[in-house]
C-alpha cells in the first residue's frame, strides 16, 4: 500500500523523519518497502497568472502569453498549448529551471518573438501523465511562488506491507491510527459536512437483502444534479501517488474515499437503474452481467449480486456492472456502501478472476460500522466537486449487523506477562490496549477487552498479548535465555506404538510415506479405508483446487496419489506405508481423527541374485505383512483371525480378508 504523507498528516501528526516513521511501522508489523520523494521541483518553476492570450502573428498554432510571475513585468511566453484563457493559474518553468525529465528550460526565439519560459503540463512535470494540456492550479496559489511550496506538490511517499488479517490498514485512517497508538499522538477525525435537500431517499428507494449471510448491511444515498468535471489537482496528486487510476470527479471520489477510510464504495447512474428497489441476492445459475471492463460474465448461485428491476447490475465486492456505470451524461448517482462477506467475495473473485481494489479489502474484512459515515463522507465530496442535491437520509437494509459486534474477550495480565517474558504493570496493558482504540475495563483479576469494530483479527486472548507487545516494541522485550527445568524424556506409549509400526514395516522392505491430508471427493468416497468407512467426509469450504476439497478418510488415498505418480514415472515396483490419520465426523456430527496404518503393493517384488525380477505382489503377500506385523506388535496367532471381508466396499470381495483380534475387526486387506 503506498501511504503520501501529506495525507497522513491530515489525521495525526509525529515528529522525527519519514525513515524514522517507516522504521517504527516496520517493527510494529508494517514493513516500509519504499521511501520515495516526489514533486521536488526546481524553485525556478513558479505559479504564473495569465494576463493575456494572443495568437502569434507567425504562427497558426502558436499563443503569445503575457504571464505575471510577481516581477517587474510580466513573463512573455510563446505556446501551443489548448485551452489557454486569461486569468488562468498555471505553472511556468523560468530560463534555467530543470524539468523533472532532465531538460533545462532556455529562453529562445519563436517566429520573432523570444519566449522567456515555458508552462508546463503535469506530465513534464511528473505529477501525472496528462501531457494534453497545461496544468491548472488552484485559484488561490499566488503568482511567482515556487511551485514546490504548493501545499500537496512536494511529498514524501511510503510503500509498505499489509498483512491479510490487517485489513483495517488498507487506508490511510488504518495507518493513521497505527501511528497513533505507536507514537501516542492524538488521532484527528474529520466529520462530513453534508446539507441535505429535496424528496427523502428512503421515499424513492427501496433496500432489500436476501442473502444476510452474505451482506450483512446495505446502505445507499441518492445524489441529484451532479456535472461532468475532472478532478482538482489536489485529488489528482494524492489518487495518483496512492496508486489508483483516475477516471472523472464521482468515481474519483469514490476510490478517493475508500484509500481514507478504507470502506469500498460503488457508484451507479441512477436513471439506468429499472425499478424503486435494490435487492442484494444470491445470482440464479447461468445469470450473466457485462462487468465495467467490458466482459461477459456468466455467474454461479454462489455469486452474490447487486440487482434491480431487471437483473443485475453489479457483482457485489466485486465489479460494477457496465449497464448502470456512471457516464459524462450522468445526473442522478445511487451511492453504495456495503459489507459483504470476505468468503463469498474472494471465491467469485477467483473464479472470476476479476481483482479490484474493492474485493482486495472486502476479502480482508472491513470495519462494519464504517459504512454510513463513508457514504457520508464520500456524497459529501461529490457535491464539493461535481454540484449536486444530496437526498435526505439513508435507504438501508442491515439484517446481520448484530453478528458482526466484537467479542468481549477476557484478558489476564499474569497470562500477558508469562508470555512476554517481561514486566508490565496493569495500568500500562489497558493504556497499550486503549491506544488502540480497545475498551477496557476491570473483571476481577483479568481485564474485560472489547476490541474496536476495525479490528476483526482480535478474537482471543493471544491476540491481545501480541497487540500489547507490539504496541511497546518487540524490541524493547529483553533477549533472555529460556528459563525451563531438564527432565529426562521418556516415549509415550502411542510414540512407542508407532515407532514398533514403522520397524516391523520397514523390516518387510516396504518404504514410509507422508502424503497431504487433502483429497478429492471420488477418490474419498471410493477409499474410505478401514477406520473412515463409518465417517462422513469433511469438504473444504474454500479449496484451492477441486483435487484437493475434502479432507482424506483414510491414509490410502494419499498412498493411491503417490501410486499414480511413480507408475508416471516409469516405477516398476512400489511398496510402501503411511502412519496417518484420517478424518470425518461420526453419527453425532463430531470430527474424529484415527489413526491407522494403510499399506500399498503393487508390481513385481525386486529382483535378487541374478533374476531380473521378483515374483509380482499378491494377496498372500499383503496379509503376510499383515501377520508378521501383528507378530511384532505382540500379538499371538492364537488370537488372530482371518475372516473373508464380504462387501466392505473399496477392496476386491473374492481377493479380501477381514482381521479379527480377540473377535475385534482391527483391518481389513484385499486388492483394489
């Protein structure tokens, strides 16, 4: 994430160097990639007014410009720049000045007439890529000032990490409060200046939600009368240097919004949208929507969607749809400030393979009360930029908000200091915690923490220890020696169990393996294996690929994986065994996880002496192993029994056998 500081500054202050500032977010769990400066430009590029603008009487495309620049007289410049007008503040660069590009600026003779200067576009100088036009500045910078002493020109620009769990960062009131709690200064909040005018918004607009699991809340304004402008040279610089694209003043606004308060926002041109309600849903099976880039997209039920009268006009967290995106022609804006599930949104991202900003921060939860302040803040801008009647009040829907309070987690500061390694009074863990924005109060010897809503990631008492660390510097934890008694270890007599398994197996000249847990949902219902086939499956609720959805019921289908890939790889004999667990829940819906053995033979034995192979592998070789391991592990024949295995399922019936110890099935083995 790239953080200008001069946008920083507009909600805590610090004192010290921007290196000192990155190497604080940088211990703190931060790490500063980039320190870079931008808009250093040479003193000799200064504010200019135009005071005329004339044709050149040699030249068609060339003006002759009369430029004041607070001297004696006014600057003469030739240019062949569009859109010149008197009374226009626009950046000169003076003979000597250097361009950011490396090219000194000379005064030269154009057509008889001597230019003394040049103006300048942002492009020559590196606030942007407009290279079209020269750069306007705004009405109250005065003539002949440097155009590096401009509020918001010059800056200093860090890029730096943000976890996944740390989603409430993504904006630079996150990072704001970060410096805050690091380095107790005061954090400043701006509250939205809104005048309201005209019919209610909850009168002509109807929200409804259908999927609560999925969006939580919904809330929109209506905003009337807005224009087609482009956004002033303030905004332009701070969207640009946090990386964002500009587009026009209302979506501008939008992404503008968003990097400061960090809550995706969406707008829609109101006139397209069909209908008196937005209905937030579940999509049907084959719906498409041609998404804001230009593509077709078919959706699953999966899909959450943003839908109106006729269908839908956005993925929600997403994308936008193209049929109701804002235009040059749009008048009357629907704004959208939403919370959707981090799941549902990165599935359909995925599956979409459609990235935006906005899943970016949906995926990584977002603060759930943020929601009408943003929309707030955000119509609020858009009147300031682009005119327009903000409609009283808020239409919104939040069925599942309740859900989404914090926990009130129990922290005990003997816990704390145990873990630290390090003395901390009481009064200093609740001044750590409150620095984050954390309510505490007393609850006997533990302290009751109610995180702020921003801070999904806090959810128990470890977290908690961590965030009082981080917030006093790891590096102001003492490096100490570990302090624990030396006992003389003994093996458990599960350890000791396994460790005669695996002996007694590789005895047998069989090879151990340890495969992944994760199987595909054929291969498990076909290899339950022994000890899962009373277990039902456990699927995956967002796996990486469908190979991998459910987690195995028994180590035999790692072992058939593992099969398949030496036979790829021109394998002649394979013989090996895993000591694993396999996993399901039992009749009552709890997850079981037993341990078994699984054994796997397939090919001819190696070959010994001068043949060139060995016999092939058969049952009678399996249940061999099966007795000579029972025999290590100190069971007698007397109390084995082979029984035929009937229909157990995923092993041959004629070529099977069941193994009793005692009368107690303990196996089964057969061929595949």
């Amino acid at each position: 994430m790239r953080v200008p500081l001069s946008w920083l500054g507009d909600f805590v202050s610090w004192s010290g160097t921007a290196t000192q500032l990155a190497d604080r977010l940088t211990m703190a769990g931060f790490p500063v990639e980039d320190i870079a400066e931008v808009g250093r430009l040479d003193p000799r590029i200064r504010v200019g007014r135009l005071l005329a603008v004339e044709p050149h009487a040699g030249a068609d495309r060339l003006q002759v410009c009369r430029v004041d620049v607070a001297t004696a007289e006014p600057a003469v410049v030739v240019s062949g720049a569009p859109g010149l007008a008197a009374g226009q503040l626009v950046p000169i660069a003076l003979p000597g000045a250097r361009l950011p590009g490396g090219d000194e600026v000379q005064a030269v003779e154009l057509r008889g007439i001597r230019s003394a200067g040049a103006l300048c576009s942002e492009a020559e100088l590196a606030l942007s890529d407009d290279e079209g036009r020269v750069c306007l500045l705004p009405e109250d910078a005065a003539p002949g000032t440097a155009l590096v002493d401009l509020p918001g020109i010059a800056d200093v620009v860090l890029e730096l990490e943000v976890t996944p769990n740390r989603g409430d960062c993504l904006s630079m009131l996150g990072i704001a409060r970060e410096v805050a709690a690091l380095t107790g200064s005061r954090l400043r909040r701006r509250r939205s200046r809104l005048r309201e005018a005209g019919t209610p918004a909850a009168g002509e607009l109807r929200v409804r939600i259908d999927a609560p699991d999925l969006c939580p809340r919904y809330d929109a304004r209506l905003v009337r009368g807005v224009r087609s402008v482009a956004s002033p040279l303030w905004l332009r610089l701070r969207l640009r240097r946090a990386g964002m694209r500009l587009v026009g003043a209302v979506v501008d606004a939008t992404n503008y919004v968003m990097l400061e308060c960090g809550q995706p926002l969406h707008a829609f041109d109101g006139e397209r949208l069909a209908g008196r309600e937005i209905v937030v849903r579940r999509a049907a099976a084959g719906e498409r929507i041609v998404t804001l880039d230009g593509v077709e997209r078919s959706l699953e039920t999966a899909d959450l969607v943003i839908a109106d009268a006729r269908g839908p006009v956005a993925i929600a967290g997403v994308m936008g749809g193209a049929h109701a995106e804002v235009t040059p022609d749009t008048r009357v804006l629907l704004l959208e400030s939403a919370v959707f599930a981090p799941a549902a949104v990165r599935r359909t991202s995925r599956r979409l393979g459609l990235a935006s900003q906005a899943a970016y921060r949906f995926e990584r939860r977002i603060d759930p009360v943020m929601t009408p302040e943003a929309l707030d803040a955000v119509a609020a801008l858009i009147v300031r930029l682009a005119g327009g009647r903000v409609a009283p009040g808020i239409a919104e829907a939040a069925p599942g908000l309740a859900a989404l309070a914090p926990p009130t987690i129990a922290l005990r500061p003997r816990r704390a200091v145990s873990i630290l390694g390090t003395p901390l009074a009481r009064g200093e863990i609740t001044r750590r915690l409150r620095a984050l924005g954390a309510r505490c109060r007393a609850e006997g010897e533990a302290i009751a923490v109610t995180p702020p809503s921003y801070r999904g990631d806090l959810r128990q008492e470890e977290d908690l220890i961590e965030e009082i660390a981080r917030v006093g510097g790891y590096e102001a934890i003492p490096t100490t020696l570990p302090d624990a008694p030396i006992t003389h270890g003994a093996d458990t007599p599960t350890r000791a169990f396994v460790q005669r398994v695996r002996a007694a197996l590789v005895a047998e000249g069989l090879a151990e393996m340890v495969t992944v847990s994760l199987t595909d949902d054929v291969t498990n219902q076909r290899l339950p294996g022994f000890v899962g086939r009373a277990l039902a499956p456990i699927a995956l609720r967002n796996p990486l690929s469908s190979e991998s959805s459910e987690l195995r019921r028994s180590p035999l289908a790692g072992l058939v994986r593992a099969l398949r890939l030496n036979l790829d790889r021109g394998a002649e004999f394979v013989g090996a065994f895993e000591l694993g667990k396999g996993y399901g829940r039992d009749a009552d819906g709890r997850a079981r996880e037993p341990l078994a053995i699984a054994v796997l033979l397939h090919g001819a034995w190696p070959a010994r002496g001068v043949e060139r192979s060995g016999p092939p592998v058969d049952f009678l070789d399996l249940k061999g192993i099966g007795s000579n391991l029972l025999a290590a592990l100190g069971v007698g024949e007397d109390r084995v029994e082979w029984r035929p295995a009937g229909e157990v399922g995923f092993v041959h019936p004629g070529k099977s056998a069941l193994v009793e110890v005692d009368g107690t099935p303990v196996g089964v083995v057969g061929a595949l």
